[in-house]
C-alpha cells in the first residue's frame, strides 16, 4: 500500500488500524478516507471558520476530534450523515 499524501493544501494526516484516514486542512473541512478503496473520500464534515490544524481519532476509532485557528475543538461522530 503506498501512501499519496495530499501535501498542498492538508495540514495533518491520522491514521488508524481500520481502513480509514482522516485529514484536516486550510480549506476548514475535515476528511475522512477508506486507504484500501484507493482513498476514496467517504465522508467530508464541515464546521470550522478558519484553518483546521490538528485531527485525530478519539479511542475506539467512532469519533473525531479536531481543533482550529478560529480557536475551536470540534467532536464528529464517524458515523454520522
């Protein structure tokens, strides 16, 4: 498996065991990536007003926490529409 990363506009890369990667950017959305359907983006969630620089998992894999330069945590379920 090779690894493309998206360097011009994603700020972090988190990945885990299962088979999806999340990404965080200065276009304010967070990504969510399926690594083995050759990182195809199944999922996008807004909500932030300036740059999202950090994302990670939260333990368990169902939710993700992300912070930004508009001073803001933001929690999203993996799951959700």
């Amino acid at each position: 498996m090779s690894l493309r990363w998206l360097w011009y506009t994603h700020n972090a890369l988190r990945w885990v065991l299962n088979p999806n990667a999340v990404t965080c950017s200065s276009d304010l959305f967070i990504k969510l990536w399926d690594v083995q359907n050759e990182w195809r983006n199944t999922k996008t969630f807004p909500g932030h007003e300036h740059t999202v620089s950090s994302v990670r998992f939260m333990p368990g894999d169902q939710q993700i926490v992300s912070a930004s330069r508009d001073k803001t945590i933001r929690i999203f379920d993996v799951a959700s529409t």
